[in-house]
C-alpha cells in the first residue's frame, strides 16, 4: 500500500528526493510522514504531513527538508537538501491512524547514504 523510491548515495551538500506511492485509501484520509533510521539508532519521525498540508519537522531537518503531498497522484514527497552524512539512514514512509496517533501503515525503506 505504500511505496517508497528515490535513495541513493551523494556527497554531502548535494540533494536527493524521496517519493510514497500509496494507495487511494490511505492516502486521501490519513496524514503521511516519513521516518528514518540509522544503524544502531531508534527510528525518528523526519517531517510529517496532514490532509490539510500543515507540516512539522524534526529539528535537525527543519530548513533543509521539504515534506509535500500531490493528492491527484496519491503520493508523497520529501525534498532533502544539504545533506549531512548524519542523514544517512534507512528512510521509511508511514501512513497515520484516523483514530489516534499511531502510525500502522508502513512502506520498505529505502536508502539514503550521504558521503562526506
């Protein structure tokens, strides 16, 4: 139900940008994020997004990433520029509950490694 694309390997400074295909079901009724996680770390909420566009973001992205949604296309964006080598990690997109603030629909990962 969820798709991630857009990895890759850059150096530090350069840009990458991630897209969700999800399905029409989800996509239309829930709010949309994306996660990340590094090895040997917890996984973090990056940026998030709710049916109405407002948005919020981690502190160590806040400037650098943009999360945006094209509704016509049920899929999610996330622009990263400036990108740090701590930004390499294993970046998963995840729908949120209508009923409360879990997060149970998840895609793979994929991968995004940043060189220095």
């Amino acid at each position: 139900q969820l798709q991630a694309s857009g990895g890759g390997l850059v150096l530090a400074g350069e840009s990458l940008r991630l897209s969700c295909a999800a399905s029409g079901a989800i996509f239309s009724i829930n709010a949309m994020g994306w996660y990340r996680q590094a090895p040997g770390k917890q996984r973090e909420l990056v940026a998030a997004i709710t049916k109405g566009v407002t948005t919020d973001y981690a502190d160590s992205v806040r400037g650098r990433f943009t999360i945006s949604r094209d509704n016509a296309k049920n899929t999610l964006y996330l622009q990263m520029n400036s990108l740090k080598p701590e930004d390499t990690a294993l970046y998963y997109c995840a729908a949120q509950s209508r009923f409360d603030s879990s997060w149970p629909f998840w895609g793979q990962g994929t991968q995004v490694t940043v060189s220095s």
